[in-house]
C-alpha cells in the first residue's frame, strides 16, 4: 500500500520534495497542492504564484489557498496525484499519454492546459558543426533525469526522423544548472536535451547555447497541462474552477509585468531569491527565464480555443500520435476534460492587464 508515509520516503529519496511556504498563506481556507515537476519555483512559476501576493490576493478572492510541493520529475507528479498526496499537478503531456497507456485506469484527467506551444528542445555549443537533430546520431544526449520531460520529447522527434533513440544515442543524465553547461561545455555530451526555463537557468551561468530545430511534428503539441483527480472532479468542480480562476487571472498579470510578478514572487516566497546578486542582477536573469515562457501562457490566433486553459481533441491526438500510444489510446477524449473552462473564464482579463500596468510595489 503507497501510504502518506511511503510517499514522503519516496520522495526524499528522489531527491524530492519541498513544500513551499507562502507567508500569506491564510490557514482557515480549503488548501490545494501542487505537484511542481521543474523542482524549483523561481521565475518560471510566477504566472501561479503571482495571485498568492496580498496586493493581488486572486485566489483568496476564490476562497482557496495554494501550496507548491516541488518535485524532481514530471514521472514523480504523476505518481503523487495518483495516490491522492496532491490535489493537482503539472503534467508533461507525452508523459502522461505513456502513462495511461500502461495504465488505463489511472485515476487522473487533464483539466488545464497552462503553457500553450511545446517548450522541449535540443541544444548543441554554438560552435558545433551539428545543424540538425539527425547528425546527432551515435552521439551523447545529456538530460536531466529520465522522468523529465525534455527526455521523451527528444526520443519521440528522433523516431519521427526513423532514427532509433534506444540504439542511435547515448543518454546520460547530467542533471540541471551549472553541471549540465559544463558537461556540454567540456564535450563530457554532444548535446543538452532539456527545456525552455531550464536553459534559461544555464545561459545566466555564463553558458552559450544554440538550438536545433524541433521536428514538424511538434507544432501541434501543447507543453504543460495540469492534472486532476478523475473519479472526484464532479466532487471537486467548485473548488477546481476557482483555483483555476484565480491561475488564469495571475497568468494575465505575470505576461502584462514580468519585472513587477517576479519581485511579487520573491515577497511571497523569499527563500526563493537568489542569494549573493545584487537586486538588478537577480531580476534581470529572473525575466530571462521568465521571457521563455511568457508566449507559451497565452493563447494566440493560431489556437482553436483561446480560452485560457484550453485545449482541443486535434493537439491531444497529436500528443498522442507522439507519444507512440495511439494504438493503445485510440480516443483522446479520455486524456481531457474542458468541462470547467467557461466558467474559469468569468473574469474581466482587461482589468488584471491594467491593474499590472498601473501597479507599484
């Protein structure tokens, strides 16, 4: 039996979980957790975090409260919501296609789509002769973990390219930050296969980068969704619609004043600020990592829902077709649900624009 306990052993021994403290937070209220795949919460979180700030209060205006439980890979969020230990959970979309092809009674729905365009990618030194995924074959692929998911992103372009990534490529776990740059850095790999904000992170080190181009086959995809409790979602609607209300109303203001949302952040969460750099410097490497995302939050002309949270069949049969799993996951209706997104969209989005515009700390 996977108890509470079983879980937080797990996790430790992952190299696993912390829970955030928000010094806002205001005990009487229905708490929700999140299972945080990317292991810290700078920048990158601020367009859920940002609601939190007291100034803004978006999810106390909800009636909920939020913690963040960082976890060290998108396999191990998966797990934790599955035996219930969170309430939601970020979800790496392939991740969670394999998953419920193994599994299809895995008690988990996607509920709310939060980062729009797929944010893998495959890095090479500036000055490497590689032009294209496909000259890395025989090569060294350095990731953080095989539960990220940078991992299966690249393994499923390189099928798209008939290349075989169990046979083609040596992968070898480097980690994040710093290690990771100086393994590309030293050729200990031939490439980085990581993600958006984390590469972010290495670039502030002082680490050049250069991306290869994604295969076409990822225009359709989406990067991040967040999961849900199947079997209680009718149970729990009310309380789903607001957190995720008040989500979308921080995602606005984050993207209308990243500068203004990270410092909010850093109030909220002060051990996240980094230690040792003056303010100017920590702000300014905190939106570089920020400013990979910002464009993934928000729909654009392109998307078919422009709700915010919103998803289509078409991307989850995508996903699926990456995945690998459309023999096993033959409706994509199962992955999904937009049930609650009419009603997550009940707000004034012109006013959290302008009230970012307008703020001061």
């Amino acid at each position: 039996m996977f108890t509470r306990r079983r879980f937080l052993q797990t996790a430790g021994a992952a190299g696993g979980m912390l829970v955030l403290r928000n010094r806002f937070a205001d005990a009487q209220m229905p708490k929700l957790r999140m299972g945080n795949a990317a292991g810290i919460a700078d920048a990158q979180l601020t367009f859920a975090t940002v609601g939190q700030h007291p100034k803004l209060n978006y999810y106390k205006e909800e009636g909920i409260e939020m913690e963040v439980l960082n976890m060290g890979s998108s396999s191990q969020t998966l797990q934790i919501l599955a035996t219930g230990n969170v309430e939601f959970t970020n979800l790496s979309p392939a991740i969670f296609a394999q998953a419920y092809a193994k599994n299809p009674d895995l008690n988990i729905i996607s509920a709310y789509v939060w980062m729009r365009k797929a944010h893998w990618s495959v890095t090479v030194k500036p000055e490497s002769p590689v032009k294209d995924l496909r000259e890395l074959k025989g090569k060294k692929i350095g990731i953080r973990n095989t539960g990220d998911s940078g991992f299966p992103g690249a393994k499923t372009m390189f099928k798209e390219l008939g290349l075989d990534p169990e046979k083609d490529f040596d992968w070898i776990s480097v980690g994040s930050g710093a290690p990771a740059g100086v393994a590309l850095d030293r050729g200990q790999v031939d490439a980085l296969a990581i993600w958006d904000a984390e590469y972010a992170r290495i670039e502030n080190l002082g680490f050049k980068l250069r991306h290869l181009p994604n295969t076409p086959d990822t225009k359709d995809l989406f990067g991040g969704a967040y999961g849900v409790n199947r079997s209680g979602f009718k149970a729990n609607r009310d309380k789903l619609v607001r957190l995720f209300r008040g989500m979308a109303k921080s995602t606005i203001f984050a993207a209308a004043n990243p500068e203004l949302a990270i410092r909010l952040h850093w109030q909220i969460y002060p051990e996240t600020k980094p230690k040792g750099k003056s303010e100017a410097e920590a702000l300014k490497e905190a939106v570089h990592v920020m400013k990979t995302r910002i464009w993934k939050w928000l729909p654009d002309e392109h998307d078919e829902d422009k709700r915010m949270g919103g998803s289509t069949l078409r991307q989850w049969q995508a996903t699926v077709r990456f995945a690998g799993v459309q023999d096993k996951v033959p409706d994509a209706n199962v992955l999904f649900t937009n049930d609650i997104l009419d009603d997550v969209n009940k707000f004034d989005r012109k006013a959290i624009e302008e009230q970012a515009k307008h703020m001061t700390l």
